[in-house]
C-alpha cells in the first residue's frame, strides 16, 4: 500500500525506518520529512496542519494509510476531516479522532477520564479566571512541592513544579491571568506531587483490543546527571529494568485495560497509539500523563525492538482485527542518544554542516532538526540526531550509542555522555 507519514522529527524518522522494512508498503511518503527521512521514502512539502493539501496529495498519490506522528494535527481534528469527506474517508488514518485527542490536549479532561474509569492517578482541581482565587486559597492545603500544568498543549512547556507556596501563587497568576502559555493555560490543573522514578508504557490499539508495546524511559533534562534546564528528550533506553513483570502486569490490569475500556465506555472511537507516561511509587503505577501518538525520543528506541511488520500491526488497527496480528519483540536493549543544537533549549544557530554520519555503522541515526541544503546536510532545530543502537545488554547499547554520537560531528555539537548509566 502507499503510506503517507505526517511530521518531521525523530519519531517520524524511526517510523519510516520501520515501515520502509514492511514487504506490505508500495510506497512511502512523509510530510514534511527531514533530510534523513528521504532515504527511507519521498518527502512532501506540507505542513502537518494543512489538511487540504494532505487530502489533495492522499487522493493525488492513492494513499491507503496516513500515520500521524505529531500530536497538534490529531487534536485540530485530521482523522475528524479525512473521515467528512466522501472521497477521503476509506483511507486508514492511525491516530485518534479529535475527541479521544482530548487526552492529550486537555489536561482536565484527561483527569476526569481517569478518576471516571478508576485509573490510578494523582489528586486534583482545575481552575480557571471564574474561580482563581479558589485556586489560590486551594494552593495552601496542598503539600509542597506543588505541581501546576496548562490544560491545553504548550510544547511540552506547560508543567510547572513549585517549591514553594510563592512561587506556585505567582505562577498559578501567571498562567491564568497573564496567559504565560497563551490558551493553553486558560485552564489550570493543580496537581498533587508523586515521587518516584518516571517511564513510559506505549499500548496500540484498535478501540477494542490492544498490544502492549515496549515500554521506555526517557531523559529531559539537558545536563549531566539530570541536571539544568527540560528538553524535548536528550535520550532513551528500552526496556527499563526497573519495570519487571510484576510491574507491567500491575500497568495493564490497574491502567491499559481500564483505559482502552473506558474509550468503549465512553464511546469515543479510538485507533492509535496511546503513550502512558507513568511514576512508579514504591513499585504501584500511577499515570502523570496521556499522550495520543508515541513519544520522541522513546520511538526511537521502542520501534527497532518491535521484531513483527509494523504495517501488518497499523492495518489491524485500521481494519478492526488487532488481535488476529502477529506481534513479537526482540528481548535485546535499545539505547538512543540525542545530539542537539548548542545553547538549546535556549538560543541556538541553525544552519550548521554536519559530517561524519556515514561513518557510523554499528548504530542507526534518525534525523530531527536536519535539512538538505545543496549537498550538505545542515542542522535545522534544537535536537539535531537521534543515535539508536540496539545490542544484547543495556550497558552494550549504551556504550554502542554514546560512542557513535560522538563520531558525528557539527559546529556547537551537544550530548549527553550518562545516558541510561543510572539504571546499571
């Protein structure tokens, strides 16, 4: 079939590395792709939001299937749009419609879902300019320190951790009066502080059934040891040690049943990926987060465990028959190792020439924020290149991975060297 991939980052890198493996695919297409993902298919200059020029292109190039990547087209409603139109709506769009997107786009209405099918999950109240100063006051019954997140989607910047009664007052202000996150923080929730070690589990499903796909822990902060300013991801390992059986059993019965069965409760139609960011307390899974597409880096090194043909997963969730397809996962590790921008998540130059990827053999390189400029490949975004290998232990990976980051080269050149060390 002829597969079209919206997005243009590393996520949508590892996608079309894997689907571009599948004997089912006839053609590949990613919009608007990098200068990486033109050796896997054809990249399109569209915009992941122009949804009239994507329907042109799919029904211009007899697309069958679009894989959504990014999460601002499935919350603005693409499945939503392909489905309205007569000429669109047999094309399989893997992604959620605009209402089971909500559990990405709003924070509230995630929680209310999850207090609503009994999925495990830190206490809260949302608040918004009609009842601020309830906020406030709710501020000093809280235990610090005090977690606030923008109800809507702010580019992963929407989550505030205040250490003080202060500084969450100020913020909660801030947020909500000053429009700190724009729309998105018109609405606030206020949320109780879990501590514990962070993960996350990835599930596919069809609305009725699903597969479990590997789980992954990722890294945000930009600085050695967990240190300094949240990124988008600065690396990520696959699986995660720490998540033993007993612990993915306790996610699936307390969280991903629970939460596929509750879509069907709730009647909200739901074909997709779901990304469960969790914290695990003391060996319990609580949920911090819904996201409605898998995670970036997390993709990276999710997929190239994923031993069966993704295409063959993707059309059994587009037909209805999840269930019914083989699914199997390599018991090695994956690592990845990200390679960004200097000064990011600050100020960083574009435009840089990267050299050496070629040299890299043992590893596989996912471009990001890459561009073609002549016969250069130039940076082009904050995180640059994602360096996945996969290798029969963790500490094998990550030596593998860490060391091919390095071979790469580019003026301002930046990562991480402990990646995923601290779970050896």
């Amino acid at each position: 079939m002829n597969i079209l991939i919206i997005g243009s980052g590393g996520r949508e890198s590892a996608f079309a590395y894997k689907i571009s493996k599948s004997p089912k695919l006839s053609k590949l297409f990613i919009a608007p792709g990098n200068a990486g993902t033109g050796q896997y298919g054809e990249n399109v200059a569209l915009k992941v939001t122009d949804f009239k020029g994507i329907a042109d292109f799919a029904l211009a190039n007899n697309i069958e299937m679009i894989v959504v990547g990014p999460e601002e087209p499935l919350v603005k409603g693409i499945h939503d749009y392909v489905l309205a139109d007569d000429q669109l709506k047999h094309i399989a769009v893997v992604g959620p419609q605009a209402e089971g997107a909500q559990l990405e786009g709003s924070k509230d209405f995630s929680k209310e879902f999850m207090i609503r099918h009994n999925v495990p999950t830190a206490a809260f109240r949302s608040f918004d300019k009609t009842n601020l100063e309830e906020g406030l006051a709710y501020l000093d019954t809280q235990k610090l320190p005090i977690v606030l997140k923008a109800d809507g989607l702010a580019a992963g910047k929407g989550v505030l951790i205040c250490e003080s009664y202060e500084d969450a007052k100020a913020e909660l202000k801030a947020m909500i009066r000053d429009a700190k996150f724009g729309e998105a923080s018109n609405v606030v929730v206020v949320e109780e502080f879990l501590k514990g070690i962070e993960l996350s589990v990835f599930v596919l499903t069809d609305g009725k059934d699903y597969k479990v796909l590997p789980s992954a822990k990722d890294y945000k902060r930009i600085g050695e040891g967990d240190t300094g300013l949240n990124t988008g991801g600065m690396g990520s390992v696959s699986p995660v040690p720490f998540a033993d059986q007993a612990f993915l059993d306790k996610v699936e019965e307390r969280i991903i049943k629970p939460t596929v069965d509750g879509l069907k409760k709730d009647n909200i139609s739901y074909k997709g990926f779901i990304f469960i960011g969790l914290m695990n307390v003391d060996g319990e899974p609580y949920v911090i987060e819904y996201n409605v597409r898998m995670g970036d880096p997390e993709t990276e090194s999710v997929l190239v465990r994923i031993e069966s043909d993704l295409v063959d997963l993707l059309e059994g969730v587009a037909q209805g028959n999840l269930a019914d397809r083989s699914y199997t996962v390599s018991p090695k590790t994956a690592a990845t190792v990200v390679i960004v921008s200097g000064g990011y998540p600050g100020d960083y130059e574009g435009g840089k020439v990267i050299c050496n990827i070629e040299n890299v053999k043992q590893s596989i390189v996912f471009h990001a924020g890459t561009k073609q400029d002549g016969v250069d490949v130039v940076t082009a975004g904050g995180r640059v290149l994602a360096v996945t290998a996969l290798e029969d232990d963790l500490f094998s990976a990550l030596q593998q991975a860490t060391a091919d980051a390095g071979r790469i080269f580019f003026q301002g050149k930046y990562f991480r060297t402990d990646i995923g060390f601290d779970l050896i």
